[in-house]
C-alpha cells in the first residue's frame, strides 16, 4: 500500500518529505515480512530422523568414500558460486556509479563567472552602446555586455541616482561614477528577474516573491525572501563617455548554493 500511494504520489507532482516517509515504510515492510515467514512459515528445526543400525557391505563402503571425495569437489563449486555472487554485486555496485553521469558536466568555476570583463561596454538588447548622458536621475535601463546581449545570467539594471546624496560603501567609492548604479538583474532568492524601481525610495522590486531592495546601500535586502544583495557591478566612464565594467560582478549571480566557504569569488 505504501509503494502505490508513492506511486500515485508521484503521479501528481510528489512532495519529498512524504515520498520519503512512504518508502521508509515500504522497505520496512518488506524487511517485517521477510523476519515474520522466516519465523513463523518456514519449518521449525531441528528434524531427528529415527532408523535401525545399518552394516554397510565392502560395495557400500567404497561407494562412500567415492562419494566423499566427490563432495570435495562440490564445495570447491560453491565457493566459486559464491565468488561470482561477489563479482556480480560489485559489478551491480559500480554500475550503479554510472548514472551520476546524468546530472551532467561538473560546473568548474562557472557559476562564479559572467560575460562581463573589464573594459566591457554596456549595451542595450539591440547591441547600441550606453553612454554617461543616456539615463537620467531616477531612470533604469537593463544592460548587457557588449557582444553578448544574449547571456542571461549578465543582465544588469542600470540606474542613476542622485550623486549629491548617495555615499558609496566602503571599498566601492570608484564603483559608481556620475551616480550611475548597476546590479545584476537577476535576483538572490529563486532568481526571477529584478525590474521594478520606485525612484521616491531608491528601491529594486522582485515581482515572483516581493523582495526588496535597497539600491543606496549596495543592494541590500530590505524585505522578502531574499537573503543576499544583489551583486553590484563597478562601473567607469571612458574617454568617449562610454560606461564601461571595471570588472566581472563582485560575487556570484543568482540565488546562493553550496558555496560554502563564502559568495565572494575564487
């Protein structure tokens, strides 16, 4: 009853914890039943078989002692039988290795890394470049790289806030020049798309699970799910006027994972 109410919840999406619950009572099952036939429906020992004294004639004796080295022979099968089990289940045992494979290529130090590099313009989707006198205060633009508009994990929004009254973080004075923020769009708690900005509050909006927020104080979360800032991206105005990225984002992109050792990049 277990395996088909597993069954069927799996059918309907399933729900890890209860998935886990029923296979533990599945397998215990199946262990109970097997200790209860052992017990109860095999037949109980030991058997005593009564018979009179037999002589055996000089045939019978020879056929014996044939018969005894002849079952040498059969224990030498059975521990080869037995041998080839062990085989087997190890060969099972590294089979079973084999689908590991399919949770695909091992990530390497990808997922500390965007298309962003220093020196990169930024570009609108259409590959037009942003310049120094594009966005005005209180506005926002979503960017990319230059070359690559099509690498989701580089968007960026970027927004201009008053430089009168906005104080860098320390360590990141040189990051934002002419007021101009930019943060990866994408956000740290389930990695929706980071693209609502209430000007009067200097605050970024999450629409999947209402995280906010704060663009004046690096990104930091201010309400919502989220638990991480969003990454900054440090910014510098060419000689053409051009924005361009000083470097790749300051931490990972996206919600946060097993990084345990820390967000901040190798």
């Amino acid at each position: 009853m277990a395996s088909i109410g597993l069954t069927v919840l799996y059918g309907f999406g399933g729900q890890p914890q209860i998935e886990g619950a029923l296979i533990f009572v599945a397998l215990g099952g199946i262990s109970l039943g097997l200790i209860l036939w052992g017990k109860h429906l095999m037949p109980q020992g030991p058997f005593v078989e009564e018979r009179e004294p037999m002589h055996s004639s000089p045939e019978e004796r020879e056929a014996f002692a044939l018969d005894f080295f002849q079952s040498e022979e059969g224990i030498k099968r059975r521990t080869f039988l037995g041998r080839a089990l062990l085989a087997a289940l190890g060969a099972l045992g590294v089979a079973a290795i084999f689908p590991i494979r399919s949770l695909g290529p091992a990530p390497g130090t990808s997922l500390f890394r965007t298309a962003w590099r220093k020196g990169s313009r930024l570009v609108r989707s259409d590959g037009t470049a942003v310049t120094a006198q594009d966005v005005q205060v209180g506005g926002l633009l979503t960017v990319f790289p230059e070359g690559h508009v099509d690498a989701a994990d580089s968007q960026t929004v970027l927004i201009r806030v008053d430089p009168n009254g906005f104080r860098p973080l320390p360590g990141r004075e040189s990051w934002s020049p002419e007021g101009y923020l930019a943060y990866s769009k994408i956000c740290t708690h389930a990695g929706c798309p980071v693209g609502l900005y209430e000007q009067a509050s200097n605050r970024l909006f999450c629409p999947c699970h209402q995280s906010v927020f704060d663009v004046l104080r690096g990104a930091e979360p201010t309400a919502g799910p989220a638990t991480r800032p969003l990454p900054q991206l440090p910014l510098e105005v060419d000689g053409s006027g051009y924005l361009r990225a000083q470097s790749d984002f300051d931490e990972p992109v996206g919600p946060g994972f097993w990084n345990d050792g820390g967000n901040r990049r190798p």
